[in-house]
C-alpha cells in the first residue's frame, strides 16, 4: 500500500492537533477567541488554526496515526513520515507555495519556511464553529432597521412565553340534609308512626330512597358494609389468591412509561472526551439515531445541552483525548466521516 504525501499530510491537518514533518516544522491547533475589527466594522466569530513552529519533537504522533489509519507495519509508517517530509520540501523548492484546501499554505522564501491559515476557512474543521463574520454600523442613522430589530426581538420574546390558562374550579355536588331525613325516621319509629300508618310509612320510605319493594328484606339501601371478618350467610366462600410455589419466578415488573416531555440522555462530565457521529435538535430523533447505532455491541449515549443546543449521539467515551482519536481512526468504516471529538465547555 502507497499512500500519496499530499493526501496523508491533508489527513494529519483534520484528524490531530499537533504533529511534526521532517523538514519542515510542529503543527499545532490552536484556538482564537472573536476579534472586533474596527477598521473595517466587523466582528470575526471564534476559530481554530494550525500555527507553524520550529522543531520535530512530535513525529511519533504522526508514525501512530499512520500506523493506525493506513494498517501498516510500524516501520512503513515511520517511513511514510519521511516520504511526506520529502515530497513537502521538493514541493517548495520547486513551487514556492504549497495549498492546503480548508487549512492553509505553505511559502517558501529567503530560506525560510512559513504557513498562511487560510483566511476563508476558519472553524471548517469543528463542526461547532464555522461562523460567519458580522457586519455591524455605529453612529450611521438607520430608525428603519432599529424599528424591524425591535419588532423582531419582541416576537422572538412572545414566541418564548407559555401562556397556562387558569383550570375551571371544580364543581362540588351539593349532598341533600341526610342527616334531617334521618332524624326524621328516627322520630316516626319512636312514635309509632311504622305500626299505625304502615303502608303510608313505607311508601314515605320508598320516596325518599331508604326503602325498596324490590328487595324487601332491608330498610335502608346506605347500610355500611359488612366487615372484612364477618360472615353472612348465603354468602360464597371468600377468594385466596393462590401461593405460587416454591422456585418459580416472579412475574416481570411493569415498566414504567417514558415521558415524552422528558428531555432524553445525560449532561457530559468535565475532563471527559465523547466521539460524536451525529446531532439534532429533537428528542425523538436522538432516541432513534440511539437505537440506530446499537449495533455490534456499542452501547451509544445521548449527550443532552443544558441550554438549547443539539442533542450528540456518542458511542465512545474517554478521558485520553488521544484514546478517542484512535477509537476514531479504527472505527472509521462503522460511521460517517463526519464525526467528531466533543468535550464539556466546547461552543
């Protein structure tokens, strides 16, 4: 296997964040905050960009990328580190300048070797940069984009508020004076009024809901019920529940419903580094694309923001940043190219 140079260095630029080429120096990532740029009124948003330094102290992190993207036999990859050097330094005695895509250049001029980032590619290689610059007027009267900015901030602040609607107070069902009506045949039983007027008396009763001719038997249809223990004739055997026995399993416990409104996964942890291989913003979609990649024994996780960002899909985890740059590199045929390296504090 013959890995074109141009090719393996365009590797090294989007996979690590620092390594050497014989020859020519230690490439390192660093990242930059917004910069204001009152000259032309413009704000650049953040950004990362490989810096150039002097030295060759990190060819062993290339020699183990190689050896692990390309599968090759550790003395072809530290062969390869020297070949990539060659071509670069004959590239830049015969052209002068070596493009980078997304990265940068390479000059070559007075004996000295610099690199240019590339000014129009700034945050390409995290998918959570990549900004644009804005344009921003002081001093200049504009009452029309003032009125449309006031106008649009208070839509977007209705837009964030959640009317909740007072509930209707619950309506109590009036109860009768049960307690007259039941003074009431007290007073009759104790004067007699049951043994003279019999026929009226029962057909007060029945009126008034404590007599029936269906069931003749009771007097009154608001009886308490009998207690747990005693026994009324006529009545079946009470049911026992039957003992399992010995050495059978318990039934399986009901599963608690997932609630939809929930927000799905776990926070990120700080000093811990995720491979990601997807996002998105609804919650259902992060259980699917979960589901989706539980194949082959990976376990994947939803990483949830704690603000109002994406929802990451992580299926490898660890406090080695370089650990996951491996699992990266060999899993590589299992996802999409566009996964990334994400860690707590990143915007």
């Amino acid at each position: 296997m013959n890995p074109d140079p141009r090719q393996s260095l365009q590797l090294a630029f989007q996979h690590l964040d620092t390594f050497s080429v014989p020859g020519i120096g230690t490439f390192e990532r660093r990242y930059f905050g917004a910069v204001i740029d009152h000259q032309n009124k413009k704000i650049d948003p953040p950004a990362e960009r490989f810096v150039l330094e002097k030295g060759e102290q990190s060819t062993a992190q290339l020699e183990d990328f190689y050896f692990r993207y390309f599968d090759l036999q550790i003395d072809r990859a530290r062969s390869l580190v020297q070949e990539v050097g060659t071509w670069a330094r004959e590239e830049l005695q015969r052209a002068g300048s070596l493009v980078f895509p997304g990265w940068g250049a390479l000059n070559y001029a007075d004996q000295e070797i610099d690199f240019v980032p590339d000014p129009g590619a700034d945050g390409q290689a995290d998918p959570f940069f990549g900004l644009a610059a804005v344009q921003y007027t002081l001093g200049d009267a504009q009452p029309a984009a003032v009125s449309a900015k006031k106008t649009a901030a208070l839509a977007g602040a209705a837009a964030q508020k959640t009317v909740v609607e007072p509930a209707a107070p619950v309506k109590k069902r009036r109860r009768g004076p049960v307690w007259l009506i039941v003074l009431l045949v007290l007073l009759l039983l104790g004067s007699g009024a049951g043994m003279i007027w019999p026929d009226k008396f029962l057909g007060v009763l029945e009126n008034i809901g404590l007599y029936s001719k269906d069931n003749a038997s009771s007097i009154a249809k608001n009886d308490p019920p009998p207690m747990p223990d005693e026994v009324i004739p006529g009545d079946p055997p009470p049911t026992v529940d039957p003992v399992p026995p010995e050495g059978t399993a318990d039934p399986p416990p009901k599963r608690t419903p997932v609630d939809p409104t929930e927000k799905p996964g776990v926070f990120a942890q700080s000093g811990m580094y995720y491979l990601i291989v997807s996002a998105t913003s609804d919650p259902d979609d992060a259980r699917q694309l979960q589901r989706r990649f539980r194949k082959g024994g990976i376990q994947p996780k939803i990483l949830k923001s704690r603000g109002r960002g994406f929802y990451k899909i992580s299926v490898y985890q660890n406090r080695n940043k370089m650990a996951v740059i491996n699992q990266m590199v060999e899993w590589k045929t299992r996802f999409p190219d566009k996964s990334w390296i994400y860690w707590m504090g990143m915007r």
